[in-house]
C-alpha cells in the first residue's frame, strides 16, 4: 500500500516516521516534503492545493491513501475533488471535506456550530461593514480585554486582543472596511475574553466514532516567559499536567460527543483529525476554535506517545471501521522544542547548513524547514526543525530534548529555553 502525505512541515515528518513504523505500508511519498521526508518517503515537488497536480501524483505511483498535513487543501476541497472524480473516489482522504473543514476555515461557522449544539464557548457577535455602528455597540457592553478575529483563514494573525476599546474600534474598523488580513477580515467575530490556562485536545474520527489522542499544551510566542510576537510554535509538552482525567472527561463530555454527535446532525461526514483549542477555567472546558488537522509542533509530541498503529488507524477512518481499533498511548511526557531561524517570525535567512542532528540518539529529530542542497541539509523555512524526547517526567524529557539541541548547530539558531518549566 502506498500513501501520500500532503505538507512539508515537522508535522507532516511526524506523520511519515509514524506510518513507516506500519507493515502494511510499502511506499510513502510526500508533496512536497523537507530533507526529514526524503530519508524515509519520497518527496514530490508540487503543492498541496494543485488538485490536478496531486491527481497526477496518486495516480502515476499507485496511492491508495492520502493524508492531509495542512488546512489550506481541505478547507479548498481536496476531500470533495477526490470524491468527484471516478479515478479518486475510492482513495480514501484523512481530512474532513469543505462543509467540514468551515470549523477551521470561518469562525463565525465554528462559533454558530457550538452555539447550535451546546458546547461551551466565548458569547459572541459576527459584523461586517454593513453593520460596523452595531459592533461598536456590542463592543461597549463587553468588558477588556477585547477578543476579534477575522473570520477567514488569516494564516495564524487574525485574531487580535487588544485592552483599549477605542483601539478595539478602530481595528474592528480596519478588518471589515479596510481589509486589515484582505478578505478574511470583511466578517469579523467578536467574542468575550475567556479567562484560564489553554491547551489542546485531539480527536481521530471516521464520523461516528472517534478516539481521543494525547492533549498538548503549545507554547506560541516567540520570546521565553510567552513574550513577543506570536509564531506558529515554538514548542509542545504532551500531556498537560492541569488537564487531569477529570477535566478531560469534562472535555468528552463537553465538547467531543457534542461536536461528533453535531457533525452528524447537520449532515457533515466528518473524517479526519478535529484539533480542539480550549481553555481550562477553574476545570471547566471553554473552546477558543476548531482546526480540521493537527497542530505543528503538537503532532511532534503527541503521535511519538501513541503506540498504536497509524496507519490501521488511517483505515478505520477511511472504512469507518475505527471503533473496531485498538488505540493505547505511553503514560510518558513528550517534549519537543522547536529550532527556529534568527529573526523568525519577522525576516529571516535560509540555506544555512545545519549539523549534528544526527548525533541526537536520545531525542527524535523531525525536520520541518529543511532541504537538500549540495548533498547537504540546508534550512529553508522560518521553523527548522522539531527536537522531541520521551521521559519519564516533563523534566527527564527536557533535559534529554535540550542536550541534543546542544549537538545541533545552524548560524542564527534560536530556540526557547524554558519550554515545559512553568508546568514542573
Ligand atoms: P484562535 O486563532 O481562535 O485560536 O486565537 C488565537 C489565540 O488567541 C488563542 O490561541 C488564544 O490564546 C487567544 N484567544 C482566542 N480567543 C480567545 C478568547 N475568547 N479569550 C481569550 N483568549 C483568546
Ligand atoms: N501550533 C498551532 C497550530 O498548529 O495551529
């Protein structure tokens, strides 16, 4: 059996190591990949969201499953190309189809989707210029910090909080009339601000059923004690010591059989991952927002602790099979820290040569920004690469995680040094 996984992040490195532990795996490719991927997998260069290219692709090396790293193809409708055309229809994709996927890719669809079906989350309103006087006003009866969020997929910078309501104006104003994040911003959710720790539930579902995988806190600043700019992540602990059983069974209960029992309701065949964003508040679950895959760097944690086979997994997504699947998880921590260029997430380099990963015995190593130039591995993205180590303790876990970073060299490397300490 041969599997394309579309991406090129650590995530979608984790993903390709996960499955080539699979017997029933012959050939992995991935499109477009990094210099992790090619070690293992076969990189095809063509992007994710060229439907005719990934067509191409499956049918030209005899792929007979595709799993989806990235929103951008699903929230554009890979899932529903494939079952439009009679070559694809068959193949079965990891990752929901476009009504689906409207959890990540509109807000104001996820907020009225928790409201219909009763799952907690932040009160909110939705404007847009049309009624932009009407957000002014509702902003009034919210008390600071102000929550808004443009509605569209804004590549991680659309949501802004901000604790002057005249500057919440202002921006309210900038979104909907002036396009602050183009037409992602022309529908804005405002929301009230949600008080408590994050952290992140993931769940596998083939539609009915569905298995809860290992919680990850991320760490998303830039800068140590969580200051600075935001960044796609910087780091991930798995699992969150302030989620205990309780609260998580709080979360199935909460938020997971409502949101696969919703899905159903409103006709949506969901299959694939459901990232749950939540707030814990005193040991009551609040969700922040949806995604329709898994985070990155929280993949690099979570699917290292799952001893179960992926790929069977996989297939009980695809034939709606999963409750038939055995699912077990290591009591271990994970940690993973990420290594990222000088400069990220403003300007930064490429194509600096990175050494020493492989000498990381201790830790797994998954590439994210990183190619192959001149026989060497060269960085060639803001994130580089994701260290990620098992213990026995979240401190056991971070002292092997940052003696291999110490191996690693790249110029300009940066990386946070107190990922996971706030949570010992
Ligand atoms: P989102 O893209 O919706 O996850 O928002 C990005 C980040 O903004 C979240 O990870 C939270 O840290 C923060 N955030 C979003 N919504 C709220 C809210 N209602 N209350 C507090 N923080 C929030
Ligand atoms: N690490 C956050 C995300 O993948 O959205």
């Amino acid at each position: 059996m041969n599997i394309l996984i579309l991406g090129a992040g650590g995530r979608e490195h984790a993903f390709a190591l996960k499955l080539s532990e699979s017997k029933k795996i012959k050939q992995l490719f991935v499109a477009p990949g990094n210099a992790g991927t090619d070690e293992i997998a076969i990189n095809v260069n063509i992007n994710p969201t060229d439907f005719g290219a990934v067509k191409e692709t499956v049918l030209k090396n005899d792929i007979k499953m595709v799993v989806v790293g990235p929103e951008a193809p699903l929230v554009n409708g890979i899932h529903d190309f494939f079952l439009a055309d009679n070559d694809l229809k068959a193949i079965p994709v990891i990752g929901p189809k476009k009504d689906g996927a409207l959890l990540e890719g509109s807000k104001d669809f996820s907020k009225q989707f928790m409201q219909k079906h009763g799952i907690p989350t932040a009160r909110y309103q939705s404007f847009t210029k049309e009624n932009l006087k009407d957000g002014f006003t509702f902003l009034e009866t919210l008390t600071p910090p102000y929550v808004l969020k443009a509605d569209g997929l804004a590549g991680g910078k659309g949501v802004l909080i901000l604790n002057d309501l005249s500057e919440a104006k202002s921006e309210l104003e900038e979104m909907v009339s002036n396009q602050k994040f183009g037409a992602a911003s022309a529908t804005v959710v405002i929301e009230e601000f949600l008080k408590g720790i994050e952290l992140s539930v993931f769940v596998l579902t083939d539609g009915n059923s569905y298995k809860i995988l290992p919680s990850a806190k991320d760490y998303k600043r830039i800068g140590e004690g969580d200051l600075g700019l935001n960044t796609g992540g910087m780091g991930a602990i798995s699992p969150v010591p302030f989620a205990d059983q309780a609260f998580l069974d709080k979360v199935e209960a909460l938020v997971v059989k409502p949101t696969i029992a919703g899905l159903q309701k409103d006709g949506i065949d969901y299959r694939g991952f459901i990232f749950i964003g939540l707030m814990n508040d005193a040991g009551n679950p609040s969700v922040v927002e949806y995604n329709v895959r898994m985070g990155d760097p929280e993949t690099e944690a979570v699917l290292p602790r799952i001893e179960s086979d992926l790929y069977e997994l996989f297939e009980g997504v695809g034939k709606q099979t999963l409750h038939e699947k055995s699912f077990s998880v290591t009591p271990k921590t994970a940690t993973t820290v990420m290594l990222v260029a000088g400069g990220y997430p403003e300007s930064y380099q490429k194509g600096k040569v990175i050494t020493g990963f492989e000498n990381c015995e201790d830790s797994i190593v998954f590439h994210a920004g990183t190619k192959i130039e001149n026989d060497k591995v060269v960085s060639n993205g803001g994130r580089v690469m994701a260290v990620t180590s098992l213990g026995d303790s979240i401190e056991e876990a971070l002292a092997k995680t940052y003696a291999s970073i110490e191996k690693i060299k790249f110029e300009e490397m940066n990386y946070r040094k107190d990922i996971g300490f706030d949570l010992i």
